[in-house]
C-alpha cells in the first residue's frame, strides 16, 4: 500500500514512467480535528491566504539585508537558455550519456602516468566527438591533430550551458551532470590543461553579468522588479478574472521596464531573458522553499514546546517506531523548527551555494585527492568557498 503524498512530492515521483499511469485518491486531511471553535492555537498563527493556497515568497524575507537585494540575487541567477542553447544542450547530454568516462577514469591504476594516459584519451574523444558532431570536417583535422586550441571558445560555451543548465533545473541530468563535472575537473587540472592546451571552463551567464557588461544594472533598483519577476499562482480565493488581472498587470509593468531601460547596448529582449530569469528563480522558491515555510507554520500552530495535548506528545523514544533517539517533546519541537529552518535558509540561497560549489569543484589550483571510503574509490576535495556560506547560513 502506497502511503499519502502531498500535491508537490506526488507529481514529482510520478512525473513519468509507469508510475505517471498510477491512479490517485485524495485523502481527506485532518486538519478538522484542530478547528478555531474547538482546539487552542499555539504559537504563530498561519494566515488563511497562506494556509489555503501556494503563495508567492515573501519579499520582506528577500529585501532585509543587502545579500539578499536583487542585485545581490542576480549575481548567482542563471540566464534562460535561448533555442539555440538548447539545441547544444541537447548534444552534450547524448554525448555524455554514451560516455563512461567515471568509471574509467576513478579506479585503480598501476602508476599515476597510467591514470593520466586514460583521462586525456576520454578527454580527447569527448571534445573531439562535440567537434565532430557540429561539424564533421574540422572534427576530424582535431581528431588527428589533437590540437583544441580552435575549438576554445565553442567548448566552454556548450559546458557553460550544461552547467547553467542544471542550476535551474536540479531534477535533470542526474547522471550526465556528474559525469560533466569530473571531467571538468580533469580538463581544467594545470597538469591536463597544459597537455591539451585548452580550458574547457568559464564562469557561468547569469542577470548580473549579462547587465553589467551592457550598462543596464540600475533596473534592478526599479521598484516595479518586484512585480515584474514574480511567479501567479493560482488561489482558491482569487476568481480567474483577479488572476487574469493579475497577469496583464505583470506583463504591463515588464513591458514598462523593458521600454525604460532599453538602449544601444541592452536590447528589449536581453532585459526581457533577464526579467524571467529572476522569475523562475521566484518560481524555483515557491516549488522548494515555500513548502518548508508552511510546514513551520503548522508545527508553530498546532504544537507548543510547553504545552502538550494528550495523544499529539512529540516526544521520541530510542528503539520504538524506528526511533535512533530520545527526545523529550520541547527538544524535539526545538529539533524539528531549527531542522525546517535551516533547510528553508538553504533552499532560499541554493543557487548561491550551487555556483560557489562549482567555482570550488573546477578549482585548477585546489585538487581533488582520491580516496577508499569503503564504498569504493571517491574524490575527495576541500570546498573552501561553500564551507564558508555554509557558516554563514547557520
């Protein structure tokens, strides 16, 4: 018997496959046990307007420091990927599916000179079959000549956009993606880079870099930003003609932007790409981030860390139902809230710690080490950058 799902993890699991066939009943909720007339409400109370539908994020948790300012937020935002990009993104993805370069490269060898052999030939063959793929002809003088150089500027450009890819989409390329960036990480080792006289890695396209080479950071001090980069979702209180309003006065104000800040060098439509940009960042919040917000809200309702209702006692006990510890309820409320919160702080700065993570991963100075953990051969690597907006998040 399948458990319950909540609307958000039961359409991601059954996305595809033979599960996106599976019939669903919904389950009545039994909130009714904790009505307003009948049950205390403890702690913070949850607005109806939150309770009752996905609302956007709330700005004041967006603009209460400097870090989290659009143009701070924007300095970590990806850019969309146009048609063209996509069609790129489309050949790195078939060309490293088909690739086994992680399990060629990350096992034993009998000497260091070995191992390295093996990585610039896996190396060579996945460049040189990129090359090949866009055009046959200079594919194949590269697979003689072995020289990349030519090539420089194509293969960082279809890295980039896998990269920038997957930053705004963490549930695709879940085995490409790491096979991308182990061999990034190989390519763009001095040792490596010198031998094949190519780097393959270059920072990532986001809003703030595409504005700022085009003289266009100021609109994102506009006020209108706010409304301009925020997701409609639908409510169960709001009528299709409120949303519909909603709507036109979202694309008026986008239009407004885009007619204000346009000039020789920023286009309508580079500051349209970076206007829903920073909108499916919005959007990413409220898939991954607002979830979180809700459950704090319910634990803050309906529990109290000093008062317990006979039968809702959040207490655990080692051993029992599964339990490794033993907590009273107050320590495990206190448990629970700081939990919920630190993973919301995380998911509010993912695409922050996923580019700082990145910049440490493909390092061409700090190198990985391998190592046996006692699940076979890993790599192993200080992250200096994302350990230290990790301090700062907790």
């Amino acid at each position: 018997k399948i458990g319950g799902f909540c609307d958000i993890c039961y359409h991601s699991i059954h996305r595809k496959g033979k599960r996106a066939e599976h019939s669903k009943v919904r389950i009545v909720s039994d909130e009714n046990l904790f009505t307003a007339n009948t049950e205390p409400k403890f702690g913070e109370e949850i607005s109806d307007s939150t309770e009752n539908s996905k609302l956007s994020i709330d700005r004041s948790f967006d603009e209460s420091d400097d870090k989290n300012s659009f143009i701070e937020r924007a300095k970590y935002i990806p850019l969309r990927l146009n048609l063209d990009e996509r069609i790129y993104l489309r050949l790195l993805e078939s060309a490293l599916s088909v690739s086994d370069y992680t399990d060629e490269v990350d096992r034993d060898f009998k000497s260091v000179s070995r191992r390295k052999h093996k990585q610039m030939e896996l190396i060579a063959s996945v460049l040189g079959g990129l090359i090949v793929s866009v055009d046959y002809e200079k594919g194949q003088e590269v697979l003689r000549s072995r020289e990349f150089q030519k090539h420089q500027d194509f293969l960082q450009d279809i890295f980039e956009i896998g990269r920038r890819h997957k930053i705004m989409n963490p549930e695709k390329m879940r085995t490409e993606y790491g096979k991308m960036i182990y061999l990034l990480q190989d390519a763009n080792s001095e040792e490596l880079s010198e031998l094949l006289n190519v780097k393959t890695v270059r920072p990532i396209k986001t809003v703030y870099t595409l504005l700022k080479e085009n003289g266009g950071l100021i609109m994102l001090f506009d006020p209108d930003i706010e409304i301009a980069t925020r997701e409609i979702l639908p409510d169960k209180k709001k009528s299709r003609s409120s949303i519909d309003a909603e709507i036109q006065r979202k694309e008026k104000v986008v239009a407004n932007l885009k007619r204000k800040y346009c000039s020789s060098t920023l286009s309508k439509e580079q500051i349209h790409k970076c206007l829903y940009s920073i909108c499916d960042n919005d959007s990413f919040l409220n898939s991954n981030r607002l979830p979180i917000d809700k459950m704090i809200g319910y634990l803050k309702k309906y529990f109290s860390p000093d008062n317990i209702r006979e039968g809702y006692s959040l207490a655990i006990f080692a051993g029992e139902d599964g339990s490794r510890l033993t907590h009273s309820h107050e320590r495990q409320y206190n448990f629970a809230l700081q939990s919920l919160t630190l993973w919301k702080q995380i998911m509010h700065d993912m695409f922050r710690l996923w580019c700082l993570a990145e910049m440490d991963l493909l390092s061409s100075t700090k190198q990985y080490q391998l190592a046996s953990t006692g699940q076979g051969v890993q790599r192993i690597q200080s992250c200096p950058r994302t350990y230290k907006a990790m301090q700062e998040i907790l």
